[in-house]
C-alpha cells in the first residue's frame, strides 16, 4: 500500500518498447522505457531529434500502442483497451496541443473547441467552448476558421481545445516550435496557467532547455532511452 507521500502515477511506464516502419526499414524507437510521472506533476521532456521524445508522448497520450511494456495513464492500462475505447478514453483524460495545431479548416474557432465535449455527451458544449476561447483571448475571434486566424491564434484555439474537457493529463509536442519567441512565450503561460489552475499533470516536449526548466521535472531522452528523470 502506498503511503500519502507517494500518490498513484498519472502515467506509468513499464518495459515499453516501440519499433516503426516496416521491414528493412523498421527502426526501433522506445529502448526498455520506465518512467513514472505523478499526478499533477509539470514534466519538461528534451534530447535531440530523433532521440523518441515525439515518439513517447504519443504512446502516452495513446496515438501510437507499445509493442511491449506495459501503458498506464490515469489509472487504465491502455494495452487492455480497444480502438473505440481507446478513442474514448483519451477524449476524456487527455488534451493534446501539437506543433502544427490540427484544427480542423472547415470549423469555426468555437466548432473546433467543442468537438471534443460534443464527443464526450457535454450538453452545454458550446457555452464551454466559448468560456475556453474567451479565456486564452479569443472571445472576438470565436466565429473565424483556422485560416483567418494567425499562428498564435490557431495555437490557442489548440489549447483552449485541449483543456476544455478538463483532462487529467495534458501533452505538449513543441507547441511554440511554429511560432515567434513571444507569441510562444505567450503560449506557454496558457499551458502553465492550465496546469496550475486546474492540477492537470503536464508533459512538455521541448527542444528549449530554459522551456524544460519551468517543469518541476526535467526527462532526457538519447536514442530511444531514458537518461535521465530527475
């Protein structure tokens, strides 16, 4: 039994071992991977390219399945899930902000956010979706398509998407790597201020050090291996 000083991991990685690609060309990614990370945790995740950074926060956020080890977020070993379930979990325990934002063009700002509540059988949806985008500044912009917005204002459209469901677990992947130094700083407090204000654990791809720096925990990762976790 665990004591209070050691709560249950929001994620947990045991043994997870990942290969990509097909035949003469598959490349093993994930290298014997464990790793726990706690809930409410702040987690900073840099190495070079390549090294499976990307890699390891989509098997965490379960876009990509293990080919071993074992995946466990918010309490569900996610090897046990099907696709469906799978899909469905993920739309209510994870919120994911990507690098090129994936908004869907033919939605509006406001449509874009409330897809995930809709998804998950949220009957205000789009009342949500517009407190979301009012809170990262975009209450006037809530009726533009992603085209008609610049790159900073698609990525809070993203990040207002990601926390709108209130995920217990929130990832990252090099979410100011499209956009100018202070429209990214501008981002990264958004994110900061989501897992602070609502105890989202957070795990930030980064190729910034100083970026990995503001989590609690800095995780180094070098060809498919975790360094170091401290």
């Amino acid at each position: 039994m665990k004591s209070p000083s050691q709560p249950e991991p929001a994620i947990s990685l045991a043994g997870v071992n990942l290969s990509l690609g097909q035949g003469a060309a598959r490349v093993h990614i994930l290298k014997d991977i464990h790793l726990n990370i706690g809930s409410g945790e702040a987690i900073g995740m840099i190495g070079p390219s390549g090294s499976g950074k990307s890699t390891l926060l989509m098997v965490m956020a379960g876009l990509e399945r293990a080919d071993a080890g074992t995946v466990s977020v918010a309490g569900e070993e996610l090897g046990r899930l099907d696709e469906d379930a799978l899909a469905r979990f993920r739309g209510r325990n994870v919120g994911i902000v990507f690098q090129s934002f994936h908004l869907i063009p033919t939605m509006t700002a406001l449509e874009n956010v409330a897809v995930p509540l809709e998804l998950a059988g949220v009957s205000d949806a789009n009342e949500r979706a517009q407190a979301e985008l009012e809170a990262v500044g975009l209450g006037q912009r809530i009726h533009h398509y992603p085209a008609q917005l610049s790159g900073g204002e698609q990525q809070r459209v993203a990040v207002a998407r990601a926390l709108a469901p209130n995920p217990a677990i929130l990832v990252a992947d090099e979410p100011t790597g499209n956009l100018d130094e202070d429209t990214g700083k501008a981002i990264v407090d958004l994110l900061f201020a989501g897992h602070e204000k609502r105890g989202t654990t957070l795990v930030l791809v980064t190729h910034d050090p100083s970026l990995a720096k503001r989590c609690g925990r800095v995780v180094r990762l070098r060809s498919g291996h975790v360094l170091d976790a401290a």
